[in-house]
C-alpha cells in the first residue's frame, strides 16, 4: 500500500468530518505538523475536539484554527501565549479540559497501548478532579483518568521511509509518538522520505506500523519561540 501523499490536502481527503476528535503532535511551536494545519483549516472542517499540549500562537499551528472557529473544545495542557484563546475561553465561545501535561502524556499512551483508564494522584482535590472517580490505594487518593484514542492523529517527523517508520529529530519528538500511536488514523508531516531499508533499525523512533499517510513539507517554516526580559536598568 502506497503511504505517500503529493499533498497535505491530498492526505486529509476522507479523513476529516465535522465534530471529529483529533489529535496534533507538538510542544509549543517545536515538532507542530504546520502543512497538516493548514490543510485542515482549508478544508473548512468544523466543531472540532483538540487535543494537544497547546494551541500553538495566534497566527500559528492551532492557532489558525480558533482564528476560523473550527475547534469547538481543547483539551490541553499550557494554554497561555495565544490571546484570541483567551479571549473565547473567557467569552464561553471555547470549551476547555484542562489536563496536566504528564496525565496529558499518558492518557495518550494509555489510547495507543489499549488500556481503557489508570489511577494517578496528579490534579487530586483540584478543579481537575471534578466529576472523576478517586479510589484509595494504600492510604492515599488517586484519581481516575480515562485514556484518549482520538479519530485522527497529525504529527510532524523529520525522517521517514516509504513504509511510514519515523526518525524525529531531538525534542520534535516530545508528544508526536503518543499521539501517532493513540490515533485511530495517523496523518504524519515529514522533512524527508527515503526509501523503505535506509532507515537503521536503531534510528527507527516509530515503527510505520502506527503510521497510515505520509507528505512531505521540505521547507517547514520553523519558528522559534524567543525569551523575553526587561532590558537592564528599565
């Protein structure tokens, strides 16, 4: 089976429908599938269940989709650095589940390695235990969370062969693995694709396995987000 896409939006035909929970790869703006996103705020989807660490900024990676309106909920984990989520969160336009980062990380593994839910003592006797199960284990109180298999998975990767395993490059990994692997379809955005063999066996982050489609963005745009201080003496 041919895994190859000539585009993003090629790759996204019969993969997306209104009200769909979705899944996208990043951490900040490192390792974001940004020709994914743009395909998919192009094809006009709607009332979409995000789910990702963050919702990028406001004029990048998910942020182009609260621009359109096209994300009806997120579920994250760092939401500050975007002002228009401030702005329909506060305005009751954006629903969101907040979820600590490591409980984010993991009930996306839990998702990929078909374990239904897990205890964990994070978010106990907080606003992110409401409306949860909490169990005693030896004394003290964990909290139920349930594990995330979302419709579609988009990721970024820096390498891949024709099969679809995955080389990422250093922190671009971050959250891309777990959402490939808990996504019931996974849509992966490369920089390279060899043929399938050139990759080493122990350069394999992702087995293809977990990967369905494959397009190649070549010339990613790679920002970087800045540290901002005061200057001295101001």
């Amino acid at each position: 089976m041919n895994k190859v896409f000539p585009s993003a939006a090629d790759a996204l035909k019969g993969a997306v429908h209104d009200g769909q929970l979705i899944a996208v790869g990043g951490f900040g703006l490192c390792g974001i599938p940004e020709a994914l996103i743009d395909a998919l705020r192009d094809c006009g989807v709607k009332n979409l269940t995000a789910i990702s660490n963050n919702a990028g900024v406001d004029d990048f990676g998910l942020g182009k989709l609260l621009q359109t309106r096209q994300i009806k909920k997120m579920i994250s984990s760092y939401v500050g650095e975007n002002k228009e989520f401030e702005r329909q969160y506060l305005a009751g336009e954006l629903e969101l589940e907040f979820t600590p980062q490591g409980t984010l990380a993991e009930k996306l593994r839990a998702g990929g390695a078909g374990i239904p839910a897990f205890f964990t003592k994070t978010g106990v006797g907080t606003l992110v235990a409401e409306g949860k199960e909490t169990r005693e284990f030896e004394g003290e109180t964990y909290l139920m969370e349930r594990a995330l298999v979302p419709d579609l998975a988009l990721i970024k990767a820096d390498v891949a062969d024709t099969a679809g395993n995955l080389r990422f490059r250093y922190t671009a990994r971050n959250f891309n693995p777990a959402v490939a692997m808990a996504g019931k379809l996974c849509i992966v955005e490369v920089e390279k694709i060899v043929p399938m063999g050139q990759l080493h066996p122990d350069d394999v982050h992702l087995p293809g396995i977990y990967v369905h489609r494959i397009v190649l963005n070549a010339t990613p745009e790679k920002r970087i987000e800045k540290r901002t201080i005061t200057t001295q003496g101001a």
